[in-house]
C-alpha cells in the first residue's frame, strides 16, 4: 500500500489520510493474515468481551453457541441471544504471511470466491449479491497506530463469525440465513461435551456423523452460496479414522475453514492440548482449506507454538482471553486499560450484572488475593463492583479512552 505521507503530520491528519480497511471473507483473513482468534464462549462471548478483545489484536471473533432451532423459531431467542454493533470488528495493519502464494490484496476484490467446484445450481447471478457485502461499512473504528508496522501491512477489517448448535440441516440454514446480515459466516459446534448436547444429538454428538455435518454444511451453503462462510469446530477423536473421515466429508461438503480443539471429547480442559492431533487433522486437510487450532493458549509464546507444530493459520484461544483479554497483544497479564475498556463497553452496550462480576473475576484472578477474591465475590452489582474497583486505585474514566480507540496497543503491535 503505498500511502505518501507527511513527515510533519500529527496523528489525526495521518489517522484522517487513511484508505478504507480491505474487508475479506474469512477463510482469505486465515489463508493469508495468520489471525488471532476469540474462540465461541457460551455466555461470555458476548458483544462486549468480543469487542473488548477485538482492540488487542483479536482478528476474528465468535459469538456464543446459538441453538439454531430456537434462534430460527423464536424472536425472544434471536433477541436474548445474539446482539452486535457497526463498530465491534476492529481495524489492523497485517502483513501477508510469507507462504501466501497469491496475496489478495493484489487480487483486490477477486479475492471473494463466489463459486465453488460442486456447486451444480443453475445459475443465478444476483439471487445472492447481498451476502457479500460487509455487514456494515460503517465503522469508527481505527487502527493501534496511523503508520503501517511493515512495508506490506495493509489494513483489514475484522471478522465476526455465529456459532449455532443444531441436530439437523434446516434449523441450521433457517438460523444461518436469519444472522446472514449482521455477521460474516457461521459455524456449527461439533465439540460441546455436554451430556444434555450430546442427547439432543448436537455438538459433539455431530463428531461422528459425518454424512449428517457434510449435508448441513452442504445445505447452507446452497441456500447462502459457496462464498458465505461456513466452518466446523470439531475436537479431536482418540481414533484418529474417525477425525479423517469426518474431515473428508466436511471438505466434499465446501467447508470455508476448520477449527480444530485439541482434546477429546472425554477429554477434561485440565488435560494438555494434544498438538499432535491438531497436526494429524491440518495434515488431513492436505492445504484445501485454512485452519485454526485451538487448546492451552495462554501466552504469546503458545500463539507461536500452536503455529510451529501444527501448521495452522490461526488461532483460537479460549480461557487464556478470559483471564487476558490483551493476550494477543503481547500483554502478559491483563493490563489495567482493559479492565477500563471492558467497564465503558459493559456500560455502554449493556451486560447483566452476573456476566459483568463473572468477567472481572477472570481477568482479575491472578491479581487478587485470598482477602480480596472473597470481597469481590459478595459484591452483588455493577456499581459496587465499579466502586470497589476504584477503591483499589482503578481511574477508569480517564483511562478508557475513546471504546472504539485500539491505540491501547501502540508499540505492541510492531513489536510482534
Ligand atoms: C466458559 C466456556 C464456554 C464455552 N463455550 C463454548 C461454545 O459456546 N462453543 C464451543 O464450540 N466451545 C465452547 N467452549 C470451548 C472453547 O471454545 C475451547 O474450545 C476450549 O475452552 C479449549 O480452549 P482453551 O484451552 O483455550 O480454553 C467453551 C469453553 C469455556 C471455558
């Protein structure tokens, strides 16, 4: 991107002389970008905390897990359960990934593929057109910092991707059509542990009914078109035909990427990641589609591990942006500016109290003590945990900024 600029500029001329951040489907974000992921997170990932985590380096972004068939029924579930705003995708400087072999960014807007080798539907042109579009072009959003880090960066915009849980295909193409404007794909939860999910034949009860995900997949793409993303997130099988056949079925089925846990699911989240299982599923993959790892991510250093020893593009982490939202950024703990972030996103956008005290606890955890996690564990409203805050030296206020400014991560980022 060549953008001539003015030695004496100040950061709001060099902010305003930017060009509009590239808004590319996902599975191009993964293929090229190497991203950071917020993993799904039932209650937590909400609009607040996906936005929190998206001004630290958080490319994409997942919703909660959405049941498909009470979301495609139901406004009081489409209401309580999902949410979203123009701003909450942010905007950064990437730099394509060395093994990109075509960059989009040459390829301009080419990089949406709208057809896909088995699509065998008669054609229609515009029947679809809206898909494509971002879900909002408008956006106040801004870069950590006005300059690129590197001579390649270019700006992107983020993704946000729904996750839903359903046992069959319709509720899911009913769902997935419903969310279609507001988000940049969905994915289907082939994980969940649960015994209640695993009874209603959804989750991980999906991890080995191949033929079942490859028509859900396939169904929603038809409905949708080959260009709209639709991914899976699977765990991996202690038999490992079972993952390979699972993996077939979802790529003859045009899946856009494949996220990949890499524990069983009997497996406890205080077992180890097994990355050698994540490794045997990218291999499976043979390069057809982009991946993204997921399990034990909780420094910067685990980024770069996940990515070494399993070949995935991105990665997803769970836990560890819980108890650090800043952790893609480089941050070691949650710092200070993110507990004010998450304040003035709470307040502003709205969260209820339980949700609130719950994500203070885990980004606070490690900094409390015994005395101090039983106070704030019988705090019983935001505003007394508010106070409370600020009677241990929190100045949120002056601190937050502006909620859409990412310029918290200046200096991180070009120390990547
Ligand atoms: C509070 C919580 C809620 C979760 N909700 C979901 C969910 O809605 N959908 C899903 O696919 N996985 C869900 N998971 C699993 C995570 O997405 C992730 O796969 C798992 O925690 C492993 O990643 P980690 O080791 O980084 O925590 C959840 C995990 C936690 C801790």
């Amino acid at each position: 991107m060549s953008i001539h600029r003015d030695p004496d500029a100040d950061d709001i001329q060099l902010y305003s002389d930017l060009p509009p951040p590239i808004h590319l489907p996902t599975s191009e974000l993964l293929e090229h970008y190497n991203p950071n992921v917020l993993a799904p997170l039932v209650r937590c990932s909400k609009l607040p905390f996906r936005h929190l985590t998206s001004l630290y380096e958080t490319h994409i972004t997942h919703t909660p897990m959405i049941l498909a068939e009470e979301f495609s029924r139901a406004q009081v579930a489409r209401v309580s359960d999902f949410s979203t705003s123009s701003s909450e995708r942010g905007v950064y400087w990437m730099t394509p990934s060395t093994s990109s072999s075509s960059s989009p960014k040459k390829r301009g807007k080419e990089a949406i593929r709208v057809n896909h080798p088995d699509d065998d539907r008669p054609e229609t042109p515009n029947e679809l057109i809206t898909y494509y579009n971002p879900p909002s072009t408008h956006s106040d959003r801004l870069p950590p910092t006005p300059t690129p880090p590197t001579r390649d960066a270019v700006l992107v915009r983020g993704n946000v991707i729904a996750q839903f849980a359903s046992p069959n295909a319709k509720s899911l193409v009913d769902a997935a059509e419903l969310i279609s404007p507001y988000v940049d794909g969905i994915d289907l939860n082939c994980g969940c542990p649960q015994r209640w999910a695993y009874n209603e034949g959804i989750g991980c009860a999906l991890l080995r009914k191949p033929e079942l995900v490859r028509d859900m997949v396939r169904a929603v793409k038809q409905r949708m078109g080959w260009g709209w993303s639709v991914s899976i997130k699977i765990r991996i099988d202690p038999d490992q035909r079972q993952t390979e056949t699972l993996i077939r079925n979802a790529l003859a089925s045009g899946i856009s990427y494949l996220s990949i846990h890499g524990r069983t699911r009997h497996q406890p989240s205080t077992d180890p990641v097994n990355l050698d299982g994540i490794k045997f599923a990218v291999e499976t993959v043979k390069g057809e589609v982009p991946c993204t790892g997921n399990g034990d991510i909780w420094t910067y250093e685990d980024v770069l591990t996940m990515r070494e020893r399993t070949g995935v593009k991105g990665v997803m982490a769970a836990r560890g942006l819980l108890a650090n939202p800043a952790l893609f950024a480089n941050y070691s703990s949650t710092p200070p500016h993110a507990i004010s972030q998450f304040i003035s996103l709470s307040t502003t956008y709205g969260l209820i109290f339980p949700l609130f005290h719950r994500h203070l606890a885990y980004m606070l955890e490690s900094d409390f003590s015994r005395n101090e996690k039983v106070w704030f564990n019988c705090l019983s409203s935001s505003t007394a945990a508010i106070d409370w805050l600020e009677g241990r030296g929190l100045d949120w206020r002056s601190a937050r900024g502006s909620i859409w400014d990412a310029r918290r991560g200046r200096g991180v980022v070009s120390a990547l």
